[in-house]
C-alpha cells in the first residue's frame, strides 16, 4: 500500500485546519486497513482532544507569540511513532490514550498509581515556555497543567531519593516505531532528573497544550516538560514515575554517551560534537537568527542549581 508522506511543513504553507482533518481521517483509514490486516485483533482508539483551559500564569509569559499551533502539533519528535518530523502526527493516533494510568514507585512512603482522570483535574495553570530541542531549533509554547512538585507530595519521597526516572509507554501495537527492524532507541523511552530539577516550581507535569488535552504526537495523554533542558529530557506518555537513589542512565545517553550527557541544560557554550548550540531557529524561521540563551532564558531561576559545577564536563 502506498504510504501518503506529509513533509515537514513551514508554517506559511500550512493547510487550514479542515483540510488537515480531512487528510488525517483518510490516512487514519489507510492506517486502520494496515492494522486490520497485519495486526489481526489489534483495535486502535481515536486521539482524545478535549478543552483542557486553565488561567495563564503571568509570570510565564516570554515575549515571543506562542508558535502556531499546527507547527507545534505537526512538527515533533516522537521516535515511537518514526524519526521524521511529520511522523508522529501522521501515526500516533494508534495510542490509546484512555483508560491511562501512571505508576508512582520507588524511595516513596506513599507508592500510588494515578488514573488520568485524577492527573487533568489537578491541571490547574496554563504557562507560555520556550521550547529548545538539542537539534538547534525553538518554539514558544503554552503548557496546560501543574508543577511535578505536587505530584511527588502525594507518594512522599524518602531521603534516599535522589533522582527521578520518567519512562514513556511502550506497546508495539500501537507505536509502529517499535516493530521497527531496528529499533531508533532503546525501549522503553527513559528520562531522568535529578530530585532538586526534579522539585524545580519551573518543571511541569503537562495534560494539555493550547487549550486542549494534548495531541497523541505531543505526548498525551500526560508528559514531562522541563524548559531549561533540551526537549529531549521531556518525555512523552509517561507510565511510570520512578524516584531513585541512584542516578538512571537515560534511552538517548545509552544511544550516543557522548552526544547526550545526563544534565542537557540548554547552554549556548556547549555544543553539541557534530553542531553548533550558540545559535537557534525560532519555528516557523528557516534560518538560526536568534542567540541560545543560556538555560533557554531561565538562568535567573535555575542557574544556582548547578554552583560550582562543570557544565562543560556535565553537559
Ligand atoms: N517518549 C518520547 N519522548 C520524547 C521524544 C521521543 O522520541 N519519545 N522526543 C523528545 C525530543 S528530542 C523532543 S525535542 C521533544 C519534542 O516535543 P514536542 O513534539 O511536543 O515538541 O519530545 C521529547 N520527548
Ligand atoms: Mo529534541
């Protein structure tokens, strides 16, 4: 069957929302032919999207207009569903985002398992952030939901956690990434913090974008985003939430140590072995007109995270 790619579109070009919708439901169709055929008994859900609004915290607010929502949505990285940008659009729709529930377990007194239900009630602030992949290129998004912090009240974390673990669902019949001959990462999907960047009030436990639950190419139904830190570190369609006493060897560090260290704070002084981190490309921008700022423009709040450390050798 011929498969329909959809290029990574600039945002000039980009086809008004029911076009879109158009061609998403005849490509969902084909995917759904596909699956029937080559996965017998394997059914897939429709993405859920529901308004998900919360007052805008005013003291997230950077200067830059949030990026379109059609690039912010069009234009991911989400290796489970493929390596290319307009991937994850096209294919994520085959999770099934309900019923969804996330693990609390580790060096807590209080271990829990949290229904998705309970996570988008405790949405409860929309905050506008700068979004910067280790790839070189930026957005400004608006967030849905509440910092991690409250989150780690309910299971109390003990002394001995140190770091937290975020791992991503993995389930090779919704996430045609991973039936793939070989696999872009190792699966699952796995992140960490430390438990101060962690408890960071920065750091923010996200349902929803724009308004709405997030789309399944964004990371829903609830995912990590850490704004100082490449996008990278903010992981997607969390299932399980691990505080740790030791510090957890993350999917991209085993894939290339030395290109993706544990810390990946944005720093215009590190770059990356095969490019350059001083500049960025503010979507919908061709072009990397714009300086990285050092901590993505957060050094104010999170720089004395890192006194006396070595960014260089702990990049
Ligand atoms: N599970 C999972 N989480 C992930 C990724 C991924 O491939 N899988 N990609 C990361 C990278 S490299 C980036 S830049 C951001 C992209 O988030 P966005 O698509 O919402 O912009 O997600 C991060 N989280
Ligand atoms: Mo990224």
């Amino acid at each position: 069957m011929p498969v329909t790619r959809i290029p990574p579109v600039p945002s000039s070009e980009i086809t008004p929302r029911d076009v879109w919708m158009n061609r998403r439901t005849l490509l969902a169709g084909a995917a759904g032919t596909i699956a029937a055929s080559s996965l017998p008994g394997t059914a897939w859900a429709a993405p859920v999207i529901e308004p998900l609004s919360a007052p805008r915290n005013p003291a997230f607010a950077p200067s830059d207009q949030p990026t379109d929502k059609k690039l912010a949505t069009t234009y991911n990285n989400y290796y489970e569903f493929g390596t290319g940008k307009a991937d994850p659009a096209r294919n994520a729709h085959t999770l099934k985002v309900r019923p969804w529930t996330v693990e609390i377990v580790g060096e807590v007194a209080k271990p829990r398992t949290v229904g998705i239900e309970d996570l988008l009630k405790m949405a409860m602030e929309e905050r506008v952030y700068r979004f910067r992949c280790v790839e070189a290129w930026s957005m400004v998004v608006p967030w849905v939901g509440f910092e991690f912090n409250k989150l780690a009240a309910l299971v109390e974390p003990t002394s001995r956690a140190k770091y937290v673990r975020f791992t991503t669902a993995a389930r090779p019949d919704e996430m045609e990434g991973l039936r793939a001959s070989r696999a872009a990462l190792d699966w699952p999907y796995t992140e960490g913090l430390r438990i101060d960047e962690a408890m960071h009030p920065l750091t923010m436990l996200t349902l929803g974008m724009y308004g709405e639950t997030l789309p399944n190419q964004n990371g829903a139904p609830v995912r990590i985003v850490v704004p100082w830190k490449y996008g990278y570190k903010s992981a997607k369609s969390l299932v399980r939430i691990e505080f740790l006493e030791k510090q957890p060897v993350s999917s991209w560090t085993k894939a290339a140590m030395h290109e993706y260290g544990f810390y990946s704070n944005v720093n215009p002084e590190v770059d990356h072995p095969r490019w350059s981190q001083s500049r960025e490309r503010l979507l919908p921008g061709l072009f990397a007109s714009r300086k990285t700022e050092m901590f993505n423009g957060y050094a104010e709040q999170v720089a004395s995270l890192y006194a006396g450390m070595d960014l260089k050798a702990n990049h």
